[in-house]
C-alpha cells in the first residue's frame, strides 16, 4: 500500500512540473499556410504541454485546436474540417505534434519535430528577452506525410498549388 501512494504522489508531483516554468497563458503559437500565388491562411494553435529546463525539454501542441483568422462563417468551418482530415494532419489519428527540444545554444534551438507521426530534425533560431523566446519554425509539410496539393507531388495544379513550407511564428514565456 506505501508503494502504492508512493508511486501516485511521484506521478502527481512529476505532472505537475511538467509545465511548471512555462506560462502556457502567455505563450502562443501562430501558424501559416499559403498557396504559391500569395493566397494564405494563419490561426493559432494551442499548446497543450510544455517545459524547458537546462536547454532541454518539449512542446506538446494540440492538433485539435488549430484556428483560422482569414476566413467566416461556412468557408473557415469546410477549410479547418479539411486541414484536420486526412488530406492534411489527420488530427483524429493523430491530436498532438511535438517539438522534442536538445539543445538551445547561441540563440538556436536543436531539436526534433513530430508530426503525424514523422519525425525530422529541425533548427530554430530565436530571440530571447528576459522569459519571453520569440521566433519562427519553417518547415516542410511533405517531410511529414502532409502532400494535399503540392507541386512535388501532384501535377496540373496551376495556382492550386500550395507551398511546401508552413511557418509557426512562437513566443514561449517562462515563469
């Protein structure tokens, strides 16, 4: 039984500094999308679960959650049901992504990105002021399983074509 509510008092106590020295109130993430002709849409994105300690650490972000500030009414409710299928991130298989963070150094972060299940190396330059890091993760979708519409994948797509790359601006605010 002290086994027991040992091992219960531990998984509590490690839940909660799990996100104890990020502000997930005051940190945000902002992504955007665009066509190759200009046309784009951006949103925000929640982050579910963070921390940062000692230059490690990991970014739980919540697929389900993905926003879209460009369109209303009928057209945003079709476009964030179509980038939640399985044409894009097919957030019912898979509702989280996740920034694996290995080293911050010189104001880059090194670290892996999970996405649908894929994961890529990623390097993220940042600019830190007091708690508050603030940048811009640019990253190849089709790395990730994510080809709707692209021009490496599909052919004839004239300005249907959609970009390759997807930006996440962030600001990650520590306590």
């Amino acid at each position: 039984m002290k086994t027991y509510i040992l091992a219960i008092t531990l998984f509590f106590a490690s839940s909660t500094v799990w996100a104890e020295n990020i502000d997930l109130g005051k940190s945000s993430l902002t992504w955007r999308g665009s066509k190759i002709v200009g046309d784009f849409h951006t949103g925000p994105i929640k982050i579910k679960k963070a921390s940062i300690d000692d230059g490690k650490g990991e970014i739980i972000v919540d697929m389900n959650s993905i926003g879209e500030t460009t369109l209303k009414g009928e057209m945003k409710g079709k476009f964030l049901g179509h980038i939640k299928s399985a044409d894009f991130f097919e957030v019912k298989k898979y509702p989280t992504a996740k920034l694996q963070i290995e080293k911050i150094d010189s104001g880059y972060l090194y670290g892996k990105l999970t996405v649908k299940g894929k994961t890529n190396d990623v390097t993220i330059p940042f600019t830190k002021k007091g708690k508050v890091y603030t940048g811009e993760l640019g990253f190849d979708r089709t790395k990730y399983g994510v080809v709707y519409g692209s021009g490496n994948f599909f052919k004839n797509l004239g300005d249907k074509i959609i970009a390759d790359t997807i930006t996440v601006k962030f600001k990650i605010v520590t306590k």
